[in-house]
C-alpha cells in the first residue's frame, strides 16, 4: 500500500507539473508579437510625414511624440481616424501625448507635419501603443477545466497563475517603452545642450574679437592724440 501510494503521489506531482508548464507556454504563446511600435525618422524641411496604424474596434491606441532635435524643436501633429475625420491637431508642439479610446476598425493616420519650416529639418521620435487587439486575450480558456486522474480539481490556482504572468508581462513591456521614450529625452537634451554649447561658443568669440578691436582702436587714437610732428627750430 505504501509503495502504491508513493507511486500515485509521483504520478499526481508529474502531472501538476505538466499542467503548469503547459499553463506556462500557452501564456506565452498568447503573449504573441506586441503591437506596440516606436519609430525615429528625420522630417526634411517643408514637408510632412504621415503613418498608418491598423486597429480593431473598441481598444485603445496612445500616440507620444517627441522633436529630439532641430531649430525651434516643434513640429504640427495630427490624428486622422478611418473614416477622415481629424480627431486631434496640435500645433508647433514639441512633445505630446495622446489616447484615442475607443477605436474604430482601419487604418488610423498620423501625420507629422514641418511645411512651415523652410530650412531646418527636424528629428521625431514617437511611440505607438496599442491596447485591446485580437490575439491578447487568446488562449485563457485552454486549461480552464482541466482536472487530475482522480477527478479533483488542482491544488494550484490556475488563474491566479495566469494573472500573475500577464501583469509581469504587461510590466515588463511597459518598463521598456518608459525606457525607450527616457532615451528619447536624453537625446533630446544633449541635442539641446549641444546646440546651446555651439550658440555660447560661437557668441563668445564674436564678444572677443570685437573688444580685441576696441582695444587696438583706442590704443592707435591715444598715440595719435599725443603723437606731434611738429618741429621746433632751435
């Protein structure tokens, strides 16, 4: 009896194991792709830019832009939904963030748009995430039922298991896209204090050339002023 009961104790611990792991890998095959997206481009001067995200109905999809560099580091942004109608518009902004919620099925345009520069072109950096697609809540009901050879239910609380690996998943995704947009910021900074560097440097010699030149132009006219040429006869 002892030997049987060792070996159905064996026997249920296997199996818990196959079943956590089988939980395991239908999680992350549920995971999929992300649709989450983040994109850096240069917008020439006097043109715009404009690109398309595909969304289903009733999700959600957050845009955050940011002009990492080039003069006046600002550019007009809008939001186009499927149907052509203009859902946001900023104007020479530098940094923004929006949230389209709900969506409609299509094709969502987002336009960047630098015509009203003529000379300087701008460096963009913005982040798409999408919230709500087909494919992010697939497979949650494989193991639902699942029971043991003996007809009682798991020990372990499956979808307590479940929940626990989407919110790390779900933190985990997020951690990364505030670490893709912080790396946006330092760019965008040491841009600026890079340009600023260059404005100071090149200021502060133009300040020392001119008072170079208002030195040796008062020295010449004071020599003038006591310079006489005049000869006394003796």
């Amino acid at each position: 009896m002892e030997l049987l009961s060792r070996k159905q104790g064996s026997r249920g611990r296997l199996f818990v194991l196959a079943v956590v792991c089988g939980l395991c890998l239908g999680s992350v095959r549920c995971f999929g792709p992300s649709q989450d997206s983040e994109f850096t481009f240069m917008l020439p001067a006097g043109r715009s830019e404009c690109f398309f995200q595909t969304t289903i109905n009733n999700g959600s999809m957050e845009v955050e832009f940011q002009v990492i560099a080039g003069a006046g580091m600002d550019v007009d942004f809008t939001i186009i939904s499927p149907g052509g109608v203009q859902l946001i518009a900023d104007a020479r902004r530098s940094d923004g963030v929006h949230l389209v919620e709900p969506t409609e099925p299509g094709d969502y345009q987002i336009c960047f748009d630098n015509s009203f520069s003529r000379f300087s072109e701008k460096m963009v950096f913005f982040e798409i995430i999408i919230e709500g697609q087909a494919g992010d809540v697939a497979g949650e009901d494989d193991l639902a039922d699942v029971e043991d050879p003996d007809g009682n239910l798991l020990e372990y609380k499956l979808d307590d298991i479940r929940e626990s690996m989407d919110s790390l998943h779900k933190r985990l995704e997020r951690s990364w896209q505030m670490q893709m947009v912080l790396r946006a910021f330092e760019a965008r900074d040491r841009n600026l204090l890079e340009d600023n560097l260059w404005k100071v440097s090149f200021w502060s010699c133009a300040s020392m050339l001119v008072m170079l030149c208002v030195a040796f132009t008062q020295v010449y006219t004071v020599r003038k002023l006591f310079d006489d040429k005049r000869r006394v006869c003796t």
